[in-house]
C-alpha cells in the first residue's frame, strides 16, 4: 500500500479484516458464483478510496492483504500485485461516490434472491420478520443492459438506489449497502434467507400474508446496525479460530 495515500491505521487495518471475513463468511454461504461478485468498503478517513476484494480470487482465498487499494478512477494503489475485474469497478466505484452513506457494497448471484429478480416484474413479499427492517428501501432495477462494463451503468445504478439499502437488478442479482460492513453483511445473509422463504412458501400456490406496514416503518434501523456490529464480532471470531490466515 502507498502509505502516502492511505496510512495504514487501525481503522483502515480493520476495514480489512472485516471485508475479507465477509468474503470468506459469504464463501461458507455459498454466495460467491465462480471467482466473480464483489464486496467494496470505503476508506476509514479517505471516502475518495476504496477497498476490494482482488479479480480472479475465491472469496475463500481472500487475505486482509490481497484485497486491492483503488480510487473512484480506478487508479490501482496497493501494491500486492492484485487488480480489479472490470465490472466490479464499474459498479462498485460509482455506488462509493455518490452514495457516501454506502460505506460497505455487496454485491452477489446468490441463488434465491437472484431468482427473484429472473421474474418478470419480481418483488420481494413483505412477509417475513427478517427483513422488516429493509423492506421499505427496496429499489428496483428494470433496465437491465448486460454487465457493467462502463462506470456510467454504475453511476445509474447508483441513482436508482438512492437512499435505498437493497437494490434488485432485473436478470442480474441483488446489490445491498450498509454503513459498516457488518450491517451489509447482516442484511445480504436476509436478503437471501427472505428470497428463499418466498420461494418456499409461493412453491405451494399459497399466498403470502402481508406484515402490517405500521409494523415494518416501526422497525428500527439502528438496532439492525447493533445486529450488524454483532455478526461481525462472531464471523471474525469464528474466522479466526478456525482460518486464521484471513487476517493476514
Ligand atoms: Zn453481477
């Protein structure tokens, strides 16, 4: 790393190990398809940068010092030799920019909710306790136009999320944001969890019962932030009594 660009202080040395435990705690999921899909967080202190998890990498691979050191123009500044995919820059690097509330980017083909946004105008059912505290900042994203290969289809998708903390892009996969790590982290594992109890519950022909919208706006995000905080401090506690190599 070019220390002159980004000292290396506790925070930043922290930002990392979270986002490569993410990377492997999302490997044990079984939400990594292939090498590709990617996990972003921004910079303790330089929101003009951002941390990613290196191109051609299982997430079960990933290393607190393979991840890549990259700004918004993706200008490579670490110094691990690792490089960004394509479209994980253009995606990613966008959402960063305009979204400075979007410390943390995942994003996935994870099965279920995948399959949620293959349907013709798919929605997720406001049905299942685990995602009350999101339902109600759901984007969709109608306009499928191939993968990102330029930063203005992440510049777009950007703008279609919002304030939102979930986007569901049509034919592709879902993208969520949270303001660590932990909390996107905690929100992608229900987004998943929810996608695959609709699905369960739609296979009968049953229809689902809707949860009183009083009771979703009653939900309290910050308490979901303290639920973020707490898997992280169990996934990296796990992580390093069992791979520790992780954090290196
Ligand atoms: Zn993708």
């Amino acid at each position: 790393m070019d220390t002159h660009v980004a000292p290396d202080t506790d925070a930043i040395t922290q930002a990392k190990i979270e986002l490569a435990a993410a990377c492997r705690w999302a490997s044990r999921l079984g939400f990594q398809s292939g090498v590709c899909n990617h996990f972003s967080v921004a910079v303790p202190g330089r929101p003009d940068l951002m941390l990613i998890n290196p191109e051609g990498y299982f997430w079960s691979e990933v290393t607190a010092s393979s991840l890549v050191l990259a700004d918004h123009k993706g200008t490579i500044l670490s110094t691990n030799g690792n490089t960004v995919e394509l479209t994980a820059f253009c995606i990613h690097a966008p959402i960063h920019a305009a979204l400075p509330q979007a410390t943390a980017v995942l994003h996935t083909h994870m099965h279920h909710a995948t399959a949620i946004c293959m349907r013709e105008g798919g929605e997720i059912a406001k049905s299942y306790l685990s995602a009350m505290s999101f339902y109600d900042k759901i984007a969709y994203d109608r306009a499928f136009d191939g993968a990102a290969l330029t930063p203005a289809e992440g510049a777009r998708l950007a703008g279609v999320i919002g304030d939102a903390t979930v986007l569901m892009m049509q034919n592709h996969g879902p993208i969520v944001v949270g303001t660590t790590v932990g909390e996107a982290l905690l929100r992608l594992i229900y987004l998943e969890d929810t996608c695959k109890m609709q699905l369960l519950a739609e296979a009968g022909g049953a229809k689902l019962a809707p949860i009183d919208p009083k009771l979703i706006k009653a939900s309290e995000p910050k308490r979901f932030t303290n639920y973020g905080r707490t898997l992280m401090t169990a996934v990296v506690r796990t992580l390093t009594s069992e791979e520790p190599d992780f954090r290196t």
